[in-house]
C-alpha cells in the first residue's frame, strides 16, 4: 500500500488595510500625547531634586565657612546704614566666591588674589578662576541659560541680603521697613542671626540672568568699580555690574517684590512677571525687580528652592504671602514666619 502525504494548507495572509494603519498610528499618537507629560514631569523633578542638592552643597560649605572663621560669609552686596536713608554697598567678592574651597573648587579659589575683584585686569588670575564652571551655582532648569560673552561662570542663586517689604501694605518702603538678611556685608556671626537658623532664608533661586547683551537679559543698575578704575575688556558696554556671574558681588540681593506692584495689585513675589518670556511691557527683566531681575525665580513649576540657614531646602510656592516672606528674610525681627 501506498500511504498518503497529507500537507496543511497554510491560512490565507491579510495585510493591513489603510484604514487599520491610520487606526494604529492614531493609537500610537494618543499613547505618546499621554506619555509625553508624564516623561517631561519626571525630567523636571529629577532637574528641581538637582537644584535642591545645588542649594544642600552650599548650606553644607556656609556651615563649613563659619566653623572655620566663626561668621558666615558676606552676602556680597548688604545695606550701608551709615547713610541716611540706608544704600546699598558691595564687598569686594561674592558669597559663592568665598564658598569655594568648601565645594572642591580650591584650586580655583587658590587662583584668586582678594585684594583685587574677580574681573580686575590688574590681577589676571582672578578673571581665569572666576571662569569656573561651578555645577553647584547652575540650577540644570535654567532653559534661557547662554554663554557669558566672555567666559565667566554662571550662578543662578542669591543670597537674601536684606528685604523692604512693608509687612502690612506689601509694597516696597525702601526708607522705613529695609531690614538685613542672614547674609550681609562682612559677614555674619550665627548669633546675630536670633530669629532662628530654620527660619530664616540665606539663598535662594534667582534663576534667568543672562548678561545685557544676551536676550533675554538683566542689567544692574550699580556701576562696576573694577570697570571704573582698570577697564577690564569684559565690562563692555555699560560698565554696571554682571548679575549673571557667581564671583558678582551683586548676585546678592534685596527683596522687594516686582517694580511693577501696587496697592490693589499685588504681583507675586516668586516667580514674578514670569510671561511672556522677557517680561510684561511695564515690567521687562532688564528692569530692577522685574522677573528675575534681583528676586526669587525660578522655571521650576509654582515656586522655586530656597536654602535656610540651618542647611535645609525648601520649596517656596509663588503663592507665599510678601509679609510671611519678609520674616523669613529678615534675621533679628522677632517676628516668626509661621507656615511656608
């Protein structure tokens, strides 16, 4: 007998018809519309948990600074009251310059002649290590963040030197209610600081500061006396000082509120005037007080870091109420911030 092979005939193949395409690709696209959101909000708190770790560094190195010269640092810039109302003064260096060898940046700092400003061309050394990339003093948020023209490291933190905020109208009385911060000019020792080292702010975000000719920009409105005396090339074309730059002194600042509040009109104290990018038409960030322009900001959503003095960060919601702010500014008031 002859057996018989028996073969299964394979089932029929079926491509897929345009409308199932579209179909599919229509899934895809509603799948990447949901994931996308979620994937850029776990970029952004991974990017904010950095921008903490930025401002524990430096509490860590403030500390560090006190144990050895029993004060903490100068704020940079500070209030000369000896002049009737108080103005602002400058040390010669920044917080974050003294901060240095506390954050493994040594030889940077064993560059520095101090007798001289970071970008005096009579001391060479100076603008070399003050164009240091220091990872702790760049918030990984900055998106508007570009190159300094000349090369200088970027910083986009300020210590909280004094603050004229009137805790009850919330408008700005520069005369009557300037009170210092916990950082200030020469230092500050961690007694004088009576309202308490967790209560009280010594750095916080000030993040968006590009140098005036680099949009979107911020311009200080103090001159620069390393500009005055020596001309070094970087300080082209208005010879003020460089916000964007950790050696400024006048990374430093008060707090105010924006220049644009008024009564019956109170702007946030936070991320103020934060759109359209540059700023409102009234308010534009080259402007004092306007957006990021010497006060708290950050691209973080609703509110920005702040370092206290006892070493913590916390997050402050742009919803923070100016007086509650101003407490936590000042350092010898006597007046507790209460929640934040």
């Amino acid at each position: 007998m002859m057996s018989c092979l028996l073969f299964a005939r394979p089932a029929d193949r079926r491509a897929f018809t345009l409308v199932e395409l579209l179909v599919v690709i229509a899934i895809i696209g509603v799948l990447v519309s949901l994931l996308l959101p979620a994937v850029q909000m776990a970029r952004e708190a991974a990017r904010r948990m950095a921008c903490q770790n930025n401002l524990h560094q430096q509490g860590l190195a403030l500390h560090n600074h006190e144990n050895v010269f029993g004060r903490f640092p100068t704020g940079g810039e500070g209030t000369d009251w000896s002049q009737n109302p108080p103005a602002t003064a400058f040390d010669l260096h920044s917080t974050f310059t003294r901060l240095l060898p506390y954050l493994e940046q040594a030889n940077a700092y064993g560059q520095l002649d101090l007798n001289y400003a970071y970008n005096d061309n009579r001391a060479p050394q100076n603008q070399q290590a003050a164009k240091t990339r220091v990872k702790a003093y760049e918030c990984p948020s900055n998106v508007l963040a570009k190159a300094d023209p000349s090369g200088y490291g970027r910083g986009d933190y300020m210590p909280t030197v004094y603050t004229d905020i009137d805790p009850n109208t919330l408008l700005r009385d520069k005369i009557n209610s300037r009170r210092n911060g916990a950082l200030a000019i020469g230092g500050t020792r961690g007694a004088e600081i009576s309202d308490g080292l967790s209560s009280t702010l010594a750095i916080a975000e000030d993040t968006g500061r590009n140098f005036e000719t680099v949009e979107p920009f911020t311009q200080s409105k103090y001159p620069d006396a390393a500009c005055l005396t020596s001309y070094g090339v970087d300080c082209t074309p208005s010879k003020l000082r460089s916000l964007n730059r950790w050696a400024e002194p006048d990374q430093g600042n008060g707090v105010s509120g924006q220049a644009n509040t008024a009564a019956g009109s109170i702007k946030a104290f936070i991320n103020g005037n934060k759109t359209p990018k540059n700023g409102p038409t009234d308010c534009p960030w080259s402007i004092n007080n306007c957006g990021p322009n010497d006060e708290i900001f950050s691209f973080h959503p609703s509110g920005a870091n702040a370092l206290l003095c006892d070493g913590s960060v916390r997050y402050l919601s742009e919803s923070i109420n100016g007086a509650v702010l101003r407490f936590l500014v000042t350092r010898d008031e006597g007046i507790q911030p209460g929640d934040f």
